[in-house]
C-alpha cells in the first residue's frame, strides 16, 4: 500500500485527519472513545464514507454490521471495519429515522455485508435499498415483527408459563407471595401473569 492519504498512518490517527477534507466539518464527526474511533455520516454519505475508508484509508477487511434501536425516533446502523496492514479498526456509524428507515446497501462496497444486512433487515426492520435478496435469513416462515426492537413484546413471557416458582412464597415456602406483576414489555391487557 502506499503511503497516500495516511494509508501508512504516518499521520499518527490512519489518514482520519484527512476525513474532514473530503467530507466538510459538518457531514462528518469523529469521535475517540477507550482506544476506538467511530466515524458518524447522514445517511446519504454512508457509501461515500465505506468506500473512502476501504479505497484511500486502507480499511478493506469488512467484520460486521448491525442496527441499534434508538428510541424514540431513530435506528444506527454501525458497521466494523478493519485495516490490516496498520492493525487499527474503526466503527462507522449513521442514524435512519424510525418513520422510514431506509439505507443504500452496502454491499457493492464490502461484499460480506449481505447477511449482516438481511440479518439487521431482520431484526429491525431497516430497509436495505438495492439489496439483490432482502429477505428473512434467521426467523421461521410468517414470523411478525422485528425482535430487536425495544417495543417488540416478548409474547413467550405470557403465552408460556416459567416453570416453577416466580415469587416468594409461590413455592409453598418461604416468605408470603407479593403482588404479582407482568413481565416488562408486556402490555397490561394481556392478562393476568398467572394465566
């Protein structure tokens, strides 16, 4: 690799100091925190910024990718990526709006994306623009809902009993049962905890 745009990291920081020049101090935040650098874009420079990072900063090795629920309006989307050569990693990161939670796909940049795409898909519900195959990769056929999501209701918790006892008391020893209450998450007109 050459040494342009710090793929040596002569620049003590990997070629990061550079970023702003490409993007502009507005559509780019670099951020430092215990020893990791996360890079934060809109979501319509989220390509520009993996095809930078992998073709003049020398991040060519893809790790993973997935979603965070970030209530209440917003999902991040955070990919990892890894420059050998140097030893140094970087989390790039970009917000999609709840409402409409649309990104480029990523993978005509870094082909292992796909599953990591489908998978967030998925569990999220982000839609992937231009992905050749968004489709379920780890849920049963007609499952409903996005499980990684923060308002996803945990219907196990109600629908299935836990076996054994749940409060104090209930086993027949001890200390006197307590007010029963719903697993969190669970909406209160689903009945009675014991049902």
């Amino acid at each position: 690799m050459s040494g342009h745009d710090g793929q040596d990291g002569h620049d003590g920081r990997g070629g990061l100091d550079n970023l702003p020049e490409h993007f502009g101090d507005d559509r780019i935040q670099i951020t430092e925190s215990y020893g990791d650098t996360t890079l934060d874009v809109a979501p319509t420079d989220w390509i520009d910024l993996l095809t930078h990072v992998r073709d003049h900063l020398g991040y060519t090795f893809f790790d993973w990718l997935t979603g965070v629920d970030d209530p209440p309006d917003a999902f991040a989307v955070v990919a990892h990526v890894y420059n050998r050569t140097a030893g140094r990693r970087l989390l790039l990161r970009t917000r999609v709006p709840r409402e409409s939670p649309h990104l480029p796909t990523a993978i005509g940049v870094y082909r292992g994306a796909n599953w990591h795409e489908r998978e967030t898909y998925e569990m999220f519900g982000v839609i992937f623009d231009d992905h050749p195959n968004l489709v379920p990769l780890l849920l049963p056929d007609g499952f409903e809902g996005h499980p990684l999501r923060k308002d996803f209701i945990l219907a196990a918790r109600v629908a299935k009993p836990w076996p054994g006892a749940k409060e104090p008391g209930e086993s027949g020893h001890g200390a006197p049962s307590r007010r029963k209450t719903l697993p969190p998450g669970v909406p209160a007109d689903w009945g009675p905890p014991d049902a």
